[in-house]
C-alpha cells in the first residue's frame, strides 16, 4: 500500500511538473507573440560583434565550471584528466536541456562514474560539493540582490523568503549495501571538505562562471540600450537563480525566463520588451554552451555491445576503498564492543 501511494505520488508530481511547464511556456510564447514587434526591435539593435562576445564568455563559464568539478573531484581521490571531467561536464550541460529538474546533469556525470570504474560515493560526494560551492558564490551576490528586491517591491507586494528547492538524485542500490554507501558518501565529503586549497580554487571558478554570467547580461543589456549596474546585475540573476532552483518544471522552463522577465522589468527597471529578450536570450546561449555534450552523451550510455567499461586510476581507488573499509570495520566493532546489548558487548 505505501509503495503504491509512493508510485501514485510520483506519477502526480511528474504529471504536475509538466503541466507547469507547459503552462509557463505557454505564458512566455504569449508575452513573446503579443511584444514581438518590440523584441525584433531591441535584437536588431544588438551588435553582432556584442553576440560573438557573449557566446564565448559563455563557453569560458562552460570550461570554468568544468574546472571546479575538476579540482573538487581530485580533492576527494579522484585523479581523471582534465579531458574527462571537461567531456562528462558538457555530456551533464547538454542532457539538463531535456531532463526533469536543473540538477538532471548531475545523475549524468554520476553515470560516468560507472563508466569510468570510479568510487560513486567519492563521485557522489564531488558533485554535491560541486553544487554547494556554486550555491554558495551565488548567496554571495544574492545579498546584494534581495534587499534591492524587497526595497522596489514593498510596499506594493510583500516579499517574503527567496524559495529555494534542491531536488538530489536517490540511488536505490541493494538495501543491503546502502548503510556501507553513506558512510562511505560522507567518508568523501569530510575528506573533500578537509582541503582548503581545493575548495578555495573552486570557489574562485564558480566566480570566474558568475562573472561570464554578469558580463554576457551586461553586454546585451548595453546594446539594447538598457543599460544597469554590473553589481546589480549579479544581485537580480542569483534571485533568478534561486527562484530556478525549485524543481516544479522541466530544466526551469518557463520559470526562468519568467523570472528573468519580472525581475529585471520590475525591479532593474528595464523595458517590458529588453527583460523578455534578455531570458529569450539567456536561455539560447546556454544551450549553445551545451551543444558539445551531444558527441559526449551517446558515450554514457551502457554498451550494448558488451565492451569492458574503461579504466582510469581503478587501482588508487580501490586501495583506499580497502582502507575506508578497515576503518568502518574498526569502528564497528568499537561501538559492538562498548553497546551491552549487542552479542559479546560488555555490561
């Protein structure tokens, strides 16, 4: 009965999502039909030199994000090529376009892993270090960009917390293994959290992203004539960032260009027309910064073909996986020995 109500939960959830995305981009393609006269306007006036510009701040943002999975992956033991973690980063960009929620890429590296011969919960523990630090460059800037949200809109409408939604990939292994998993999952975690230097060099490429970010916004903004603050630009995005984070439709669709539309019309005082060119914009961009995933996806995918997985470093993994091994054994029989309800423990 639970599982079934599970099953049914999941199937409303699902079903919710994707009529909220249709019904988002539904409202979007509206607001585009209804302005279009104005929005052709304000991309003729755009420089072409201005969209060259913005699409290789956007695949220096693409190899900078690859850069800090990279040297969080090597804080937890993790030694691939830069190659690797730069095809896996892309295969991750491209597969989010089409997956349920913004953090659909992740279970996408997370197959690499497998691929790869490499410890999944070491995996695991790089990729949610991975979102925590991108997180964290954006609270930065968003405590620059919520008190400009809440002084414009108040006292017309009453502006509470910025809702923030993380939705992480469950794997499901045998019941069996899952205890040995976690402790081996937050074996990796205090392991990567225990180098300063890794993650001081990922939070200053999660900076060197979210400056891609703000110039490319900038640039658009300037040559259509709107021009805004950089600061503020940074505040108004990590809003829109947050608010994107809530896994109610299909990648943010909808939601982030109406969140860009709002936000940066009603509170950066654009154009009704330049806030819906800069999400229609935003959103083409970072799918081009994507597009070289597509040759890196079909290489995930299980080989139908019986091909051996390939083999990268497989040896230093498993020698510490024996050491964290001993070391859980070692601890359980610590706590079998000093618990007096356990078989041999002492009263």
């Amino acid at each position: 009965m639970k599982s079934l109500l599970w099953r049914n939960k999941r199937a409303i959830l699902k079903t919710c999502r994707v009529l909220i995305t249709l019904a988002t981009v539904g409202l979007i393609a509206y607001l585009l039909w209804s302005s279009r006269r104005d929005i052709v306007r304000s991309i003729s006036g755009i420089a072409f030199w201005r969209l060259l510009i913005a699409c290789g701040l956007i695949m220096v943002s693409r190899f900078a994000v690859a850069g800090r999975w990279h040297v969080l992956l090597r804080s937890v033991g993790i030694r691939i090529p830069y190659w690797e973690s730069l095809r896996l980063t892309f295969a991750g960009l491209f597969a989010t376009n089409f997956l349920p929620t913004t953090v659909g890429g992740d279970i996408v590296r997370l197959a690499g892993a497998a691929k790869l011969r490499c410890d999944t919960a070491r995996y695991a523990a790089s990729l949610i270090m991975d979102r925590i630090v991108g997180m964290a460059g954006m609270a930065v800037t968003l405590v620059i960009g919520l008190p400009i949200c809440l002084h414009v809109l108040r006292p017309e409408q009453s502006v509470g917390t910025v809702p923030v939604g993380l939705s992480v990939a469950q794997i499901s292994p045998p019941r069996k293994g899952r205890r040995r998993i976690v402790r081996r999952l937050f074996y990796a975690l205090a392991k990567g959290a225990r180098s300063p230097r890794a993650l001081l060099g990922a939070f200053v490429l999660t900076w060197v992203h979210m400056l891609c970010l703000f110039a490319i916004m900038s640039v658009l903004l300037d040559g259509m004539g709107e021009g805004m603050s950089f600061l503020v630009i940074g505040g108004l995005w990590s809003v829109v960032y947050f608010v994107n984070l809530m896994p109610i439709s299909i990648n943010g669709l909808g939601v982030q260009e109406l969140s860009i539309a709002f936000v940066f019309t009603r509170v950066g005082g654009i154009s009704h027309a330049a806030g819906l060119t800069l999400a229609v914009l935003m959103r083409t961009l970072v799918m081009f910064g994507s597009l070289p995933g597509a040759a890196f996806v079909p290489s995930l995918m299980p080989d139908v073909r019986g091909q051996e997985p390939t083999e990268i470093y497989t040896e230093e993994v498993e020698e510490d996986n024996g050491e964290q091994e001993r070391e859980f054994r070692e601890r359980d029989s610590r706590s079998a020995d000093s618990d007096p309800l356990s078989p041999g423990g002492t009263a």
